[in-house]
C-alpha cells in the first residue's frame, strides 16, 4: 500500500512467482504511471495494479501533492512544507477489496501510506483479526500521522489488540528483535508485525 514506482512491488513479484499475486496500491495520477510502466517492462504479470487509495471506507479523498511524491498524503504534511496542489482519489478499505476479489489468503501486507496508517487498519479489521493474518510490514512516526490528529503508537495498540507481536530489525545481528514496549515513535521505525501463534 503506498506502491510508489514499484520497487517493493517487483521484488515481491520475483518472490511469489507466476504461482502468486502482488496487489499494488497507488493513488498518485503521475506516480501510478510510472508503476505501471515498471511493471510492464518488468513483465510482472503476476501484479495486479489498482489506482487507488486504502482507507477505512470505499469513497473518495482528498490527496495532497508534494514535490517529493513520496509524501503525497491524505493529510497535509505541513512538516514537509506546502502542498503543491490537491486532487481527489477513489479509496477503498481492504476488507472490501480482499472480499470483491475473493482472496483466500494474504501472506504479507506493506504499509507506508504517510499516515493514513490508522485508517488502514481499520478498514482491514476482518483481515487482521483472523488466525492466519498476514504479516504486517508498517511505518511509525509521529511526523506523518500528526496530520491525522493521533499519535504513531495508536497504530501499535491497533495492532497489539488484534494479536500482533512487534519486531524490528536488528542489523548488527542480522535478524528480527522484539520491540520493547515503546510509546514514543517520533523518530521514524519501520515494523514487522507478526500474529502471535494461538
């Protein structure tokens, strides 16, 4: 979710194989192009494109455009500094896409859609809670969800509270390391979140 060009979307695709499916979200008119493009010159047929954005509702958003397009957001962004414009994008909520396209199973989900964290797992809440839900790759800080009025460690209780453990990775070990019990995410982490076995 948050596909940019596509750079986790063709890594993804090398692993699952022709037997396996990417879902790629990308809201941004210019932005959605240039995946689209990669895509094809890649010859991913296994990634399915969607110009979209992922909300907790199916509907319509306002999206605001920066000169980095990495930080287009639901939101502004003031910490990044003023918008370039603002257009409206069609949003739909997971729950709703894995039901219309009857995915039986999602393995793995990477989040960083620049704040809208929050909304997204709220409108993922079927696919989450279930016993084999997928791993959850998600951004955390305070700086892109304080456009969306909450605080980066509600996404972690979000998550905690559906049967999530916490990890980040620790590069001096090179593996996984739970992550302690942290309030604070002002500085920017980038969590694997992993359902907790029953």
């Amino acid at each position: 979710l948050g596909a940019n060009v596509g750079v986790y979307s063709l890594l993804s695709a090398k692993y699952v194989g022709e037997t396996g499916a990417v879902h790629a979200f990308e809201p941004t008119p210019r932005t959605f192009e240039q995946l689209r493009a990669n895509v094809e010159l890649n010859k991913c047929t296994c990634v399915h494109l969607n110009q979209l954005a992922v909300a907790d509702k199916a509907g319509t958003s306002t999206f605001y455009l920066y000169s980095q397009c990495g930080m287009n957001s639901m939101r502004r962004q003031d910490w990044v500094g003023e918008p370039l414009g603002q257009i409206v994008v069609e949003a739909v909520s997971l729950d709703e896409y894995v039901r219309a396209k009857n995915l039986e199973r999602v393995d793995l989900l990477k989040i960083d859609v620049e704040g809208a964290e929050l909304l997204v797992l709220e409108g993922a809440q079927r696919l989450l809670g279930r016993p084999d839900g997928p791993v959850v790759v998600c951004e955390f800080t305070n700086k892109t969800t304080r456009g969306f009025g909450y605080k980066a460690v509600e996404i972690r209780d979000v998550l905690e509270s559906l049967g999530y453990q916490l990890y980040r990775w620790n590069p001096e070990k090179g593996c996984l390391a739970q992550e302690p019990g942290r309030r604070n995410y002002e500085i920017y982490a980038n969590l694997v979140c992993i359902k907790r076995a029953a």
